[in-house]
C-alpha cells in the first residue's frame, strides 16, 4: 500500500518457488508488457521460451502507466528536434523516419488486439487531441501536422470551433489544436497479462519471483543464467527488463544509456461521461482520458518521488496539483470532479533524440537481445514484440529497425 505522501508500507514477499536445472530455446528476461509481447509472438512460432520475472506480471511500468495510445509527434520533441536541428543530418532523419514507421504500424494494430489476443483489453480507438493555448502553439502544430502527413500520420488541424463539435467540454479558451483519429486508450492492468495468457497457451514457461543473479555466456553459445529459483539454460536471451535492463545488460559487459524515470498517475472518481477522446498538451505535460466506468485518468509525465528503502515509487502533492491544474485547464469540468488516488512507477529514459528505445542483437555476444523503450513503450508494445520475434525467429524483420540496434544506436543519442 502507498500513501499519496510518498511513505511506503511494506508488504510481505510471497513464498517463492525454486525449480531443477531447466532449458529453453530463448529466455526473456522481464514480464512486463515487451517481454510478454516476445514470448507470445515467439511462442506462437513454436520457439520454446521460459519467462523469468523478478516479481508479478507487468506491475511496473507497464502496469503504472495511465495507458493512452500515443501517435502523434509530442510538440517538443517536434520542436527540438526536427525544427531546432535543421537541416537534419543522414542518420536523424533516418532514425525519425524508421520511428514514425513504428507508430503508424502501432496505429494499425492496436484495434485488431483484443481479436488477437482473444481477451478484453479496454481498447477504445476515439482519436486524440493535441491541444494548444496560444496562436504561436498552432502554428508549431501547424508545422508538425505538415511534416507528420508527409510520413503517413493523417492528422488535422482544427480551429477551437471544430474542436467543439468533437468534444464540446473542452475549454473554449484554447486556440485550437492538432486531431489525429487513431489514438485513444487501454487498460494497461489487461494488456501484459493478456500477453502472458496467450503466450502461456502456446507452451510459455513463466517463473514469478525469480531474480537474475548472473548471466554467464556458453563456450559453444547460448547462455546459463543463474535466478533465485534455480539455473536456466538458453540458447537465446532478451533482456526486456524496463528500467532494470541496464543492470541486466551490465551483467555481460554492455553499457546501455538507460535511464530509470519515475512518473505517476491520477484517477477521479467516475463521472457521467463528457470525454471520448485522448488529450494531449501542445507544451504543458498532460494525458487525459475518460475511461469506459466514467473515471478520468490524468497523467503526461509529471515526475513521482524514489523512495530510496522502498520498492515502489512514491507520489508527489506538486505534481498532482500541476497535473491537475493542466487537466482542469483544458477540461474545465473536471474541477467539480474528486481525485482518488495516485500512483507511482518506474519507466525509462533513452535518450532525447530516441522516441522508440533500444532493440537488437548485442553483436559482440550473438544470441543476446535487449528491447527496452522509453516513455512511450506502452503505445509501441505491440509493434516492438512481434518484431523482436521475427529477429530472433527468422533474423529479419518486416519493418527496418537498424537505427535502434545496440551498436548503431550510440552514435545518435
């Protein structure tokens, strides 16, 4: 249980199982949302694949998220890093374009899920708002919107008015804003075990509780990897551990810029519904969505607080107070609406320029993978699985993702 000012009160570790000396085609090492993503798309190849969690499924990040759908550009990342940095050397504009590929493709599966994955998984596909405040922010939305149709992001600028007609409870005083029809929301507390079910259902192995204590490369390939319940042998290894995967990935040598970053969410209480779609902010951190029960989930990367002797992350009144003054100025009715509760995480940083994260071989030690992402990994989990599996099942991939390999990828962040 934790409190909204940051204290933590323990809970009593769940006995932990220990297995014999057991081998695998591949082992994931990370149960969240990625991890259970590759073992799915993996499994369903008929690839054997053991799980290795260190505590439940997808309770971090992937659980902690406020679960919206990003598809459009974030205006800073616009901002800073197409129009601040032109003209755009070889390698950025190839990484953007291979990064704007990734989300149009997330765009396209996302409402084909819940079919795949045979379970309920919350997926509402409403569209999304990319709120601005000043006639200067529309013109930077203006601007994105340009570049963003040219690779495949079909979105629309509005006038406030035309806004009004879509959601008529956002606030009049914004001055318009970006449209795009394919983002929306779902439930994060669904997606990963979703995952994890399916991938259970074609012969997946997952041990809960088990913690990677060391990763030792075989003489003639493949890997021994020693966990609290017991050795495990693998003729292939991805490390898909979140915001532990440089640790993991230290364990071999490689030294990934990977960098922990706690964020946090809020819910309300439920209300009659007046919201459809998702909401962004053009320059102010929000993400906002009513969800199908009428509760609002409120997020867009306000920054949680690290309790150093705890494993959770606290929350932080400043944070709840700004995020919901950036909600409430978009969406005015939310100020009669109760907060509930608030909820901490932790995600991943890699770097300004990557919006996707690290994916690929270590070709120094053949046969080790990482996927790890960045703050959007939620929005790519999908996308970045199904492509981590055809890597490792058949050594290509059906979209181009060289500019997030391990190697390559240093050059540019």
């Amino acid at each position: 249980m934790e409190s909204t000012d940051g204290d933590v009160f323990p809970i009593p570790a769940p006995p932990v199982a220990t297995f014999g000396p057991e081998s695998a085609d591949v082992v994931v090492i990370g149960g969240g949302v990625i991890g259970c993503a590759t073992a799915y798309y993996l499994a369903k190849r008929g690839i054997d694949v053991v799980v290795v969690e260190r505590g439940e499924l997808c309770r971090e990040a992937s659980g902690a998220n406020a679960g919206t759908l990003h598809i459009q550009i974030p205006a800073f990342h616009f901002r800073e890093q197409y129009l601040e940095a032109v003209p755009l050397s070889r390698e950025r504009a190839g990484l953007f374009r291979a990064t704007n590929r990734l989300y149009v493709e997330a765009a396209r599966i996302w409402p084909t899920l819940e079919t795949e994955l045979r379970s309920d998984l919350g997926v509402r596909i409403g569209g999304g708002f990319m709120v601005a405040e000043t006639p200067e922010d529309v013109a930077l939305l203006r601007a994105k919107s340009f570049y963003e149709n040219e690779v495949g992001i079909a979105t629309e600028i509005m006038s406030m008015a035309e806004m009004l007609r879509y959601a008529p409870n956002l606030s009049p005083r914004l001055a318009g804003g970006s449209y795009y029809p394919g983002e929306g929301f779902a439930n994060p507390l669904l997606v990963g075990p979703a995952f994890a079910r399916r991938a259970q259902a074609w012969g997946t192995r997952i041990r809960r509780h088990s913690r990677v204590n060391g990763i030792e490369p075989g003489r003639n390939g493949g890997f021994q990897v020693d966990t609290t319940t017991g050795q495990l042998s693998a003729r292939q290894l991805v490390v898909a551990a979140g915001a532990q995967t440089g640790e993991v990935a230290a364990m071999v040598g490689l030294d990934l810029p990977v960098r922990p970053h706690p964020l946090q969410v809020i819910v309300s209480e439920p209300w009659p519904p007046i919201l459809t779609q998702m909401i962004q902010h053009v320059d102010r951190h929000l993400s906002l969505r009513q969800t199908q029960y009428g509760t609002f989930v409120i997020g867009g990367g306000w920054p949680g607080v690290v309790v150093p002797a705890a494993p959770r992350i606290g929350v932080s009144l400043q944070s709840i107070a700004g995020n919901a003054r950036v909600a409430c100025d978009a969406l005015p009715a939310l100020r009669d609406v109760r907060l509930l509760r608030a909820w901490g995480g932790m995600t991943t940083a890699t770097g300004a320029t990557n919006r996707v994260g690290f994916l690929g071989e270590y070709h120094r030690l053949p046969g080790f993978y990482v996927a790890v992402t960045g703050g959007w990994g939620f929005t790519l989990a999908p996308v970045l699985g199904r492509l981590m599996a055809e890597l490792i099942a058949e050594g290509k991939t059906s979209l181009p993702i060289e500019h997030f390999d391990l190697d390559h990828i240093a050059a540019i962040v």
